[in-house]
C-alpha cells in the first residue's frame, strides 16, 4: 500500500510568501489553518527557524510593528 495521493487529487503543496526583510535575513510565510507559518533563515538558508504565528482571521500583512522611540 502507497500513501501517494491517487490520481485524480490535485497535488498539495505550501505556497510561501516572501517577505521583505533587512539585515540579510530571508522570510517566508504560509496561510495555515488558524494562522501563519513563518520561516526565517540567513541569506545562504545555513540557519534558520520555524515558528507558528497564530492570526485565526489572516489579518497580519507581514511587517512588524513600529519602533518605539526607546
């Protein structure tokens, strides 16, 4: 027994978003149920993390938040 989709199905598959980044960092996201997943990694993808950012409605727009004045 294979666990292969059979072939009628449409294949699945992550499609991530690219978000722009400063400091040499690449970062991606996917829309998963109940939120985003979030890939960060040097430039050369040697190191990296993955982390759930939970945003049941989808609302975030990929930045950060403003700095504030310290």
């Amino acid at each position: 027994m294979g666990t292969a989709a059979s072939r009628n199905e449409e294949p699945q598959f992550f499609d991530w978003e690219s978000i722009e980044s400063n400091k040499g960092l690449s970062v991606l996201r996917v829309r998963v149920p109940g939120g985003w997943l979030v890939y960060a990694s040097n430039s050369f993808h040697q190191h990296g993390g993955l982390t759930f950012y939970p945003d049941p409605e989808h609302q975030w727009k990929g930045g950060g938040l403003p700095r504030t004045p310290e």
